[in-house]
C-alpha cells in the first residue's frame, strides 16, 4: 500500500499534464461566464478593446484567449456624475458597447434572452449583457428603468457604495449610517424589474436591502461580484446567512477576484509584491503563448512564493468557491472576476487569459467535470434563462 505522501507527489507530478490535456478540453467546452466586467470604464476613457493590449485585464482577443463566452458589462457611472449628466453618460455607455459589437459581430453580440445568448456562443462570439451597477442616473425614476430596458439592460444592481430613497448600500449599513432596507419605491422597483424580465444583482446591497430583496422578489436573483465573509471579513462580501438565503432563492453567487475583498493582511507592501509577481506572470504568458505545461508549472511556483508571503492567489479564489460550496451548494456559485474595476488581481489570474488555471485548480480539488461547468458557468445560464427567457 503506498504511503499517503507518495501518493500526494504522484498526484502532484501528474498536475501540469492534466491541466494541458483534460482540464484544457474541459475549460474549452464549458460555457464559461463571467458576472462582472468594468471594461466600458476604459472604453469611455478612451481606450481600445478590440485589440490585443498591455492595458487592463481583458479586451476582445483576450477574453476568446481565455475561453470566455458570456460577459456581464458593468453599466457604472462616476460619483461625479450627478443629475441628467449621470443619465447621459450610462447612454453613452451602452451606445459604446452597441458600437462594439456592430464593428465586431463575429466576435460579440449584446444578448437579451436565454435563446439568443445559447446561439451566440453557439457561433463562437461573446455573448454580452448589459448590467447597471447602481442605480445613480435613474435618479429615482421608473421611466428610466424602462428606457434602459428598451436599449437591451437584462441586470440591474440596485445601489454602489452609496445609499438612495430606495435601498441601502452595504457600506453604509455595516458603518451603522442608514437603518438599512428598501423602501416602498425600491420593493416597486423589484416588482417592475421582475415583470420586465430583469435580473436583480444584490451585490453592493446592505445585507438587509439584500433580505428585503429576496423578500419581494419572484425569481431567482445574483450577486455578480461577490465573496465569502466567513473568509474576509468585509462589507462586500456575503455572510453565510446571505448564502443560504440566495441558495433558498435559487440564485447564484458569482465570486470576486479582488485581493482586498478576498484576503486579509494586504499591507502597502504586501500589494507590492503582489504586482511584482503579476508582473513575472505577465512576461511568463509572452515567454509561453501557447500556456503550455512549462507555463502553468511557472505559475504554480509563483502563486506557492505569494501564498508563502501571504498573498491573494488563484488558490484564494478556490478557497471562497469551497466556502459558498458548502454553504449555499454547487448550484449557486459562479464566477464574477470584477476585471478591469480592480487595481491588481489575484497571483496566478493575471487578467481573463488565465481563467483556465482557475478551472485546473478546482479540478485539483476534485471537483467533478459537471460541478465545475457548474461553476463555470452552467448555474448562470440557469437563471439568466428563468428570469430573460424572452
């Protein structure tokens, strides 16, 4: 009988090979999604994403690199923006994203029902959903929310790190400012989106607009970028009371990438370090275009340097995909990498090219072919079509 540690090298040694062959085969015929991407920030600022590029952490070659099929884009305007000027810029937005997909419709369509986001990926394009990340340019108006809907909006976060006359943000409740809920005109606000076919994401939510939430709602809801506070005590993050109740609601929980809001201890000259271990893994993919076995044995040593010095990796990422695992169950966990909204990434997930070392990470920890494609992005596709069937 072999001793437990040779078994563990056995299965060490055999890792790297695993990942170039079956777990490559796996991530290539998963739908992968990904619940949340600032992209549109860059693309407002200025910045091409139709091109391969040094800035950020995705654009349009890179996320078919990467194996992506299915984005939800950040609808996000600047606290600056106030009144119709918020209004005008979360239009610009979107029109920005039309645009791209028109120039581009081998490579992305905006999608708004459950049919048309199949046959998208189907065809080999990214299948792109356009979702508000708080409410601010609605400036508290229903016919705002139906005009957005009429331009293809199939998400709609309620609030950001601010609190309105119809929800409280996370930030505030956990600092004791607000008491904390929906009022009347934020339970209306639910009860339009679900009538509309719109799907209701809860991150940023204070914990009790986020039960009020699942109070009033009628369908399945998401958290598009969140994590697990049992792991990091955050006010971004979910409780494991959250957890169950999304699990009882039939929604999912799409984990953050971001190291602040998944590991705790990151210190000035922790985030140092990070970067500089980012940066090796960046001149790492250009050594090894292909991601070969010799890449992700090279990643595997930096990601064991930054876990050893305490820093967020891919490996953190997995722990708070265990955690909602356990507590909420396999149909209720998906990915949210919050890409392009974050300063700096995990160790080992250097921007959405490396997804896959993600997927061969959560086969390491022996989940099975159907759980992860779960976790992928099976459990998403779920209840995007319960809820934009048409």
């Amino acid at each position: 009988m072999l001793s437990r540690r040779i078994i563990t090298i056995v299965l060490l040694s055999a890792a790297p090979l695993l990942a170039q062959s079956d777990v490559s085969a796996l991530h290539s015929a998963a739908i992968v999604v990904d619940g949340h991407n600032d992209i549109l920030g860059r693309v407002m600022s200025g910045g091409d994403i139709e091109s391969w590029n040094s800035r950020g952490h995705s654009d349009l070659p890179r996320f078919r690199k990467g194996g992506l099929d299915v984005q939800v884009f950040s609808i996000w305007v600047p606290s600056r923006k106030k009144g119709d000027d918020a209004w005008r810029f979360a239009l610009a937005e979107i029109d920005s994203l039309h645009a791209i997909a028109g120039r581009n419709p081998d490579r992305l369509a905006v999608t708004t029902t459950a049919a048309d986001l199949r046959a998208t990926v189907a065809r080999g394009a990214v299948a792109g959903i356009i979702g508000l990340e708080g409410g601010r340019c609605i400036d508290g108006k229903r016919q705002r929310i139906l005009a957005l809907y009429r331009r293809g909006l199939r998400s709609f976060g309620l609030t950001w790190n601010y609190s309105s006359d119809w929800a409280t943000c996370s930030k505030d409740e956990s600092a004791g400012k607000v008491r904390g809920g929906l009022s009347s005109k934020g339970i209306g606000f639910v009860r339009l989106l679900d009538s509309l076919g719109v799907l209701i994401d809860v991150s940023h939510l204070g914990e009790r607009s986020f039960l009020d939430v699942l109070r009033s709602t009628r369908n399945p809801v998401f958290a598009s970028h969140s994590a697990c506070a049992s792991l990091r005590a955050h006010h971004r993050n979910l409780t494991d009371r959250q957890l169950r109740a999304l699990a009882k609601n039939g929604g999912v929980v799409m984990i953050n990438f971001y190291p602040g809001f998944i590991k705790s201890g990151l210190n000035k000259k922790r985030v140092k370090r990070s970067r500089e271990l980012l940066a090796a893994q960046v001149a790492l993919q250009k050594k090894h275009p292909q991601r070969g076995s010799a890449y992700l044995r090279a990643v595997d040593a930096l990601v064991t340097t930054a876990e050893a010095e305490g820093l967020a990796t891919v490996r953190t990422v997995a722990d708070h995909i265990d955690h909602a695992v356990r507590v909420a169950g396999i149909d209720h966990v998906g990915l949210g990498s919050d890409f392009d909204g974050i300063g700096y990434t995990p160790v080992g997930l250097s921007d959405v090219t490396d997804l896959p070392v993600l997927t061969r990470e959560l086969r390491r920890r022996g989940y099975s072919d159907a759980d992860i494609r779960a976790i992928l992005g099976e459990n998403f596709l779920r209840i995007f079509a319960a809820v934009c069937a048409s």
